[in-house]
DNA sequence: TTGAAAGCGCTAACAT
DNA sequence: ATGTTAGCGCTTTCAA
C-alpha cells in the first residue's frame, strides 16, 4: 500500500510502529489510506524481518483421542489463549503421537522454522529432556508445572513457591479425618509425571501428620479404565476397605465413584470420594465431587505472562527498553504471574465415615 | 547455509523442494550439510515468498471458560490436527471474547496479516455472516457442519448428505418407543445455532413418524445449570410427565441425569435420558448414558481434508498441478472426506417406561 | 548442471 | 519531516 495511498514506505512503516519523526498530517493520512484499503503489515513480513512471529507454539505429546478425553489440557489451553489474545499473539498447535522422538522433531522444527517465539510445556515429567533441547534450540521456554531436578527454566505452578503446593491436600486429608476417617486409601496415576509424584508425597505427607497410614496406594494409569480397576481392588477385600479414596485427578474420580456405585457402594454413605483439579464435570455428575481445587485457567494465563516476560528481556538487546505504557503492544511486565494455592472444595462426594 | 556448507543458494532450494536439475553428488553435498547444521528452511521466509504459511488458523468466538468447561470443542481440534500434523501443518487457535466484532477483527487480522493458510470454522449459526466476511476477505474456509442457508462455502458433517443425518435419532426414537415410552420431552439448546434447530426438528421428525407429539421442548442454553433447570420444569407436572428425555449434548444430558436423581428419581426406572455426541463423560458417569453418537474427531480430519484439497485447487494457478506422487509434501487430494452418520450407542441410562 | 540476481513486504539506517 | 535503500531467507527465472 503505502505509497499508493499517500506517501512513502517509511513513513508508512513509522506510523503503524508508533516511531517519531511524523508530522501529524503525514500520520492521519497513512491512517486513513490503511483504514480505506483495510490494510495492516504482513505477520509473515515483519516475522522475516524482525525475527518476532507472534505466535506461541505447544507440543502435546500425546494421540488426538486420549487428549480429547483430557479436559485439563483444554482448560490450560482457554488460560493461555486468554492472555495471548489481547496482546495478538497466536497459540500454534502441534499435536504429536506417543512416540518420544516426534516429539522432539517437532520441537526441532518450531524452532528451526522460526515460527515461534517461543514454546510452553507442560506435563513436567521424571528425566524430562525437553529443556535441555530446547536450551540447545534457543528457544524461550516456559513449563507449567515443577521441573524433576532444579532447572534454570521459567516455571509457573499453583501456590507459587513450593510451600503452599500441599495445601489442598492437607485440607482434603483434615477434612476427612474430621468425618471420622481413619483408612484412606490414594490412587496414584503414572508415576512418570513430576505431579503425579509430588500429589502422591503430598498426601502421604498429609496423613502422617495426622498419625496416619495410607491404606492403599494403587499406581495405575491416567484413564477412567484404569480407575475403575484400581478401586475395585481397593473394594475387594472388606477388612482392609477403605472408608475414603483421594483419586490423581477429577476425571479417575468420576469414573471411580460410578464404578463405586456399580458396586453396589453408595457414596458418600459407603465410600467418601476426592478428586483433584476442580474440572467441570465435577460438578456435573451426582453427587457433586469434593476435590482439590486448582486455578487452572489462572495457571494458564501465568504461563503466558511468564512468556512475555522472558520475550521481553530476549527482545531487550534492541527493542524499546523503556516504558512507553502506551498499551496494546504486546508483552507487558508488570506483577509476577501468582496462582493461588490449592484449595479444598466441599462438595457432595465426602460425608462421615461409615460404621 | 548454503553456499558456507557446499554450493550455491539455488542449489539449496532446489533439493529441499526436489526440483530437477541437481547432479546427486552435489544433492547430497547439500544433504549432508543440512543434517550436520540441523538446518531447515524458515518458514517465514518460505511464507514470504510464496504465500504458503503452513498453518490453518480457527477462531473461538466464546470466552476461555466457557469453552474450557465444552469438550465438544476439543475433540474437534484433536482430529483437526490429527489431519494436519503429519502435512507438517500447524493450527493457530484465537479464542476471543463474546463480542461480535471481536470474532469479526479476528478474521480480519488472520487475513490481512497472512497468518494463515485458510481457516476452519465451526457453531454454524443462523444468520451468519462469516461465510461472506471470509470470501471478502479471499480467506479460504471450510465449516465443521451446515450453513444456515445454501451457500457456496465447503463444508462437513456427519453423514455426509443430509439423508443420513437424522438416522441417529431416529434410531433413538425408536429405540425409546419399543422400549415402551409415549411420552418423550426433548431438551433443546439455544436456537440460534443451526445444528441445535436441526436436531430438534430431526427429532420432531422422528417422534413424528411414529405418530407421538413431543411432551415438551424446552428452549434453554447450553449450560448445566440451564439442563438442570429444563429438567426440573418437565418433572414438576406429575400428570404430564415425561418418561423419557433427550438432550441437545452430552453435557447437558449428564447434568440432566444428576438433577433427575436428585429430585429422586432413578435412571433410567423412572427416567430414560439420552444424549448426543458421545463424549468420554459419558462413559464415565453412572448409569453410563445412552447417547447419539457422532465421530467429532473423524468429522475434524475431514474438514482437514477438506482444507487441503481447497488449498491445492487455490494454489493450482502456479503450484504443481501433477502427481508427482512423491508423498511427504503436504496437502494430498485423495478421497472426499466421509463421516459416518451418526449412530445410537445405547449404554445403561435408557430402559423400560415406568408404569 | 549450476550460479547470479530479482524480488516477496517489511524495518532501520542513511540521505535529503 | 520525509524519501531512498539495503537487506531479512527464501524461490524462481534467466544466463552461463
């Protein structure tokens, strides 16, 4: 456009870069010709020229289905975009099989195809060797979730600093104690995730400052299947059968209190049930799941605010250093990116213990 | 690269895009050094010249929770990118707010920034002026079901031709009438939607050619809470009760089934319910819901497809218009993209009409 | 078979 | 205050 519609490219290209050197003239005229002609710069333009594309990448690294059935990556996902979106960044989204090395090549090639400006992980995980490549790559990580070993890589979680992690947990353990609880049992997910660990410590953790054994802990996998498997076990045999099950996560405690009732216990009259995350469907079903409550769209949000930032400082060595506060450009840094703690919600699945 | 690493740029070119004209000596000279630089071409260089972006862009027009809180979305996108993460394509995902220009400028960018390739769009609403917005705009789109009035854009949905599309409710009208059932309510959602207007008359249709009326329709939203209440009103009549309820989702359909057993009644004794998608919260609850299901993540490969094949025909003016056959180059134009029509999977939420 | 050179639409020095 | 120009990393004629 530009010199078509008025003056010259420079011109054109300090206008819509807000650079001085404009007479106001000059500047309303470029506006309107770019109004006229609904015109706006060439993302793919300023990316090649400016080495910013605007876009945050995502690798899952999981098949379509299995992530269909996970909301708590979608929530993640509404958290992020909700950040994103203001500021115009685009969220690029790669969904890679099971296999360990497409996800890597996928990673490879976000960076070496420049179509990113940087990446957010998430599902932090034993031995993760995604930061190290990434650090290789060059490029700005950010990981929702606790690296395995001290890592250099910018991180958000729920309770900020590590202190406030378990208090969900030791709320949810009191909380059932208090019904008169005394055989709680903890089904665990893949021991694999850095989470799945940490949730299982924790726990334990809680109970044992109660004076407290885990009766059970069955690791299984993350699938209502496996659920169902764990807490039948769990309901086998009547003199070790737990009168309260914490579950990893909402989605394996949904499917356990059905599988519950489809053994004939009534919850929470027979079996008192918690989950972890606070996902919609906890609400859904009947009766309502009392679970330990997770800001996950705010951890989303955090994740991309974290982005910004650490773009921010990457991009310091020659952008506008000061604050302009002129607004809508993108990337702010202002507060640090907080997530309340975790929280025990109350709902219908606990009650007192039975007998 | 190039010309540090072997030979000249052209050559480069040449061999990543398999052009002829290249000796297999100096073809692999350039391989080798592309390997050992782990060196790909920028995508944004490649955008820049030709217009090729290699990404699909979607745009949600819901705010993050409501959208966080609506697995239909996110199954969607599961087979969408199943489609196009082996073409090496990404997906560019803007959810933005309520607002309707939001949506309208979000368009707007993604075009006129060259963002993307195409878009993908979904919630085909009465009225809708995205289709023509697109063609202003010279986006090229497909819609994941029916425009609300003939219209040239290209779209999919399950079952293909409109034959086929009320064959799931059919078979669940059926399948509730041989059960015994007289009295069927039908729960809509709001009717701005066209597949939320075309179900409900499908149903109508159905219950129709069985020579029964629908108890009650009931228009609300597409909320728990809204399902909850619908379910309370067509309960709340003794004499005119229904005894059996379809949902227009899923969700809805759990939800319902929650508020039914609060209100003391037992499904499927008192009540059969029935849902439509077949989500994985169906499965997961108890009784597990008898639902009309549809194959949403097939039904997002196949508006992949139908991207692909659209964008090999926009590009036929200057691409490769042969079968070079070579595979591993992206768009492929093979079969046209069917979706089985949906089916009744019935589970454990629908039975014997009471009395 | 190979290389040189002209842009794609922008930004940032460098003139004017 | 404005215009000119040299690339960013590629693809693609066109010559050699």
């Amino acid at each position: 456009m530009a010199a078509l519609a008025g003056v010259s490219v420079s011109a054109v290209s300090k206008v819509v870069n807000d650079r001085p050197g404009i007479s106001p003239p000059t500047r309303q005229r470029v506006l309107d010709a770019a109004e006229k002609l609904r015109w706006s710069p060439s993302a793919t333009a300023v990316a090649l020229r400016g080495a910013r594309t605007r876009a945050i990448g995502m690798v899952a690294g999981r098949s379509a289905d299995v992530l269909a059935a996970d909301p708590h990556f979608s929530v993640l996902i509404s958290g992020i975009e909700a950040e994103l979106a203001p500021a115009d960044y685009g969220l690029l989204l790669h969904i890679v099989g099971e296999e360990p090395d497409a996800e890597e090549r996928a990673y490879r090639r976000l960076a070496e195809e420049r179509r990113v400006d940087g990446v957010i992980l998430t599902e932090s995980r034993i031995g993760d060797t995604r930061f190290e490549l990434l650090r290789q790559l060059g490029l700005p990580a950010v990981l929702v979730g606790t690296p395995w070993q001290p890592d250099p890589i910018v991180s958000v979680r729920a309770g900020g600093d590590d202190l406030d992690q378990g208090a969900g947990l030791r709320a949810a353990v009191d909380h059932l104690v208090e019904l008169g609880h005394r055989r709680i049992a903890y089904v665990s997910g893949p021991e694999d995730r850095v989470h799945t660990v940490a949730r299982r410590r924790l726990f334990e953790a809680a109970l044992d400052a109660r004076g407290l054994r885990p009766t059970r802990i069955v690791i299984s996998e993350f699938t209502a299947d496996a659920a169902v498997r764990a807490l039948r076990r769990l309901l086998a045999e009547p003199e070790r059968r737990p009168t309260a099950v914490l579950f990893a996560n909402d989605t394996m405690a949904v499917a356990g209190m059905s599988a519950a009732r489809r053994l004939g216990f009534e919850v929470p009259r027979d079996l008192s049930v918690i989950g972890y995350d606070d996902l919609p469907v906890g609400s859904l079903v009947y009766p309502r799941l009392t679970t330990v409550s997770q800001d996950l769209v705010q951890l989303g949000r955090a994740a991309a605010t974290a982005m910004f930032r650490l773009l921010g400082e990457a991009a310091g060595t020659a952008g506008e250093p000061g604050a302009d506060g002129s607004g809508a450009d993108g990337p702010g840094a202002d507060g640090p990116p907080a997530v309340r703690p975790p929280t025990l919600v109350v709902r219908e699945s606990t009650g007192p213990a039975a007998g």
